[in-house]
C-alpha cells in the first residue's frame, strides 16, 4: 500500500469529513460501527440509492477515508489529492478491497472495509459461505415457514437470531438481546432489500447467504466441448445425497444456479417458473427429477446460449 503522506495534498473546500466522527481522538483508529452506524456510512457515500458506492461517490470516500486519519481545525479547509494520488490510491485500494473486480464498492465489501461490532459483523458471514446453493435452498424452505416465497422479517429474524447462536455456541445459556436482534433485522432489511417491499425474495437472500461459487460459471460450460469429467462433477456437485437424480432442494439449488446466468433479480415465482420450463424440456421421463442424462442435455443447452446471445436473452424472458 502506498504512502500517503509521499504524495502532495492541496487545500479543498471547508466541509465537514463525514468518517472523521467515527475515529477515536487519541489514536485516530476507526472505532467499531454498530449496525445504525455502518447503515449512516453506506447512505452517506452511496448517494444514488444504487447498491454500490461508485465514480464520484467512491473518489469523496477515498478522500475522505484517508484524510480522517489526520484531524484539522475546524476552521481549516480539508485537505485534497491531486488527480494523480486519487487516481494511485484507488488502483491500490480497489485492488485491496473490490473482491469481485467490478470497480465499485458494493455493502459486503465495505463491511469487510470498515471495523464493526462483532455480532453485527458475524451476520456477514465471511469466513463461512454455504457449500453451494442446495444448501442454500435448504435454509430458504426451512425460514419460509409460511411458504409465502419470501423471508419476511419475523423470518428473518429468526434466521438471524439462530445464527447468532450457532456462532455463541459456548454460552448458549446467554440470552440474545431483543432490541439488538430486531436493530439487526431492520438494518439487514435495509441494506438487501433492494426493491424496498419489505421483505427479502430470492435474489435478495442469496447476496446476505453467499455461497462459495456458481459452479456454472465456470469456464468449463461456456463453451461446447463439454468433458465427460465436467458433467460428473456438476452431478456430483448437486446430487447431495447420492441416489442417482436431482430432485427436491437439490433440484431447486441447481436452477437457481442456473437462473443467476441469465437474471440478476428474482423471485420464488421466477424459479417455479423456471423449473416448469426446463423440466418440460429436459424431464424425459417425466418423473420430476434430473438424472445425468437430462443433465447433459441442460449443459449442453447451457454451452449454445453463451455461443448465442439472442438465445441466452430469450431463455431470461421466460
């Protein structure tokens, strides 16, 4: 990482540095963030509402995050970097911190940024992504009590709530507190539901429950000369419990996957829908279920659309 203070500084205008509040005043260390904090910060840099912090609002927040380590009079203006250093300290710090390298700064990656309390962050789950999405899908039908095709937040917070025991599992005597746990809720509530209905779909749940990889997406299925080895991999990946097909979670785990190729946003109703398509397709015994045979068939289907853009857009239509 370079050095900063190698690098000139001008004098800009006289506003208040926002991350500055958040520093301790001895040590000019950041301070943990509660959750309201952590949601305070995200609004203020993200202020197009986008799900990212981006252009101007991540060259403000680069500034700002380095100058914050040096307090100024009040009545002084803030210092600024010349377009080059803002330019040098992104490269360096996008090369840190933007784990998908899309050039932006989405939620997950500035909690991973910023120091917060330790309950709020373990909600994060950074060091323990899901194997893959059959679990995810698992976890989905075991908090969508109601079957609504939603997490809503009483759900919700009954996710997290048994998240937060499962990480405290050596004090498991020790009471979780409710106002923190419904804090969380909302906060989580604000920051994944995107399209603001007050509760989270499919899509949403599976930015808050990443899973390691979509092993779909991997190289190996984007073109067509699909090995053997790929496929068997791809079953296996899938067939969790090893009885020949995929069915049930296992089924819906592999769609999802399959969907997210194809569309950023969607729903319960999006994935049912989905799956009535492909089975019709593809089910050949009509059992409801995909055997390897069908599999490769669904692979091979996957590996010409990414050789065909328009049908690759049809497939998302359906």
């Amino acid at each position: 990482m370079m050095n900063i203070k190698d690098h000139h500084l001008d004098m800009g205008s006289k506003s208040p540095n926002f991350l500055r509040q958040f520093r301790d005043s001895k040590t000019q260390e950041l301070r943990d963030l509660s959750a309201s904090q952590f949601m305070d910060v995200w609004r203020h840099y993200d202020r197009d509402g986008n799900g990212f912090i981006e252009g101007r609002e991540l060259d403000k927040f680069l500034r700002e995050f380095v100058t914050s380590l040096s307090p100024t009079d009040e009545n002084e203006p803030e210092p600024r970097f010349t377009e080059a250093t803002l330019a040098e300290l992104k490269e360096c710090f996008m090369e840190a911190y933007d784990d998908n390298r899309d050039g932006r700064i989405e939620i997950r990656e500035l909690a991973q940024l910023l120091p917060l309390e330790e309950s709020f962050l373990l909600l994060f789950r950074f060091d323990n992504p899901l194997e893959s999405s059959v679990e995810f899908m698992k976890i989905w039908r075991e908090y969508d009590t109601d079957n609504s095709g939603y997490i809503e937040a009483d759900e919700l917070k009954n996710f997290l709530r048994d998240l937060m025991r499962e990480a405290n599992r050596e004090n498991l005597d020790e009471d979780i507190d409710e106002d923190q746990l419904i804090e969380y809720t909302d906060t989580l509530l604000q920051i994944f539901d995107t399209n603001k209905d007050g509760k989270l779909q499919l899509s949403e749940m599976a930015k808050l429950l990443p899973v390691k990889e979509n092993f779909l997406c991997r190289s190996n299925f984007m073109g067509t000369k699909l090995a053997q080895q790929d496929i068997e991999a791809v079953f296996a990946l899938y067939d969790r419990d090893n009885n020949g097909t995929i069915e049930n979670e296992e089924l819906k785990g592999f769609l999802k996957d399959l969907l997210e190729l194809v569309k950023k946003d969607y729903d319960a109703s999006d994935l049912d829908q989905f799956q009535r398509s492909i089975l019709k397709g593809c089910d050949l015994n009509r059992n409801g279920k995909i055997n390897k045979k069908e599999l490769t068939m669904i692979l091979l289907a996957l590996a010409k659309e990414e050789e065909d853009p328009g049908r690759k857009r049809k497939m998302s239509k359906k």
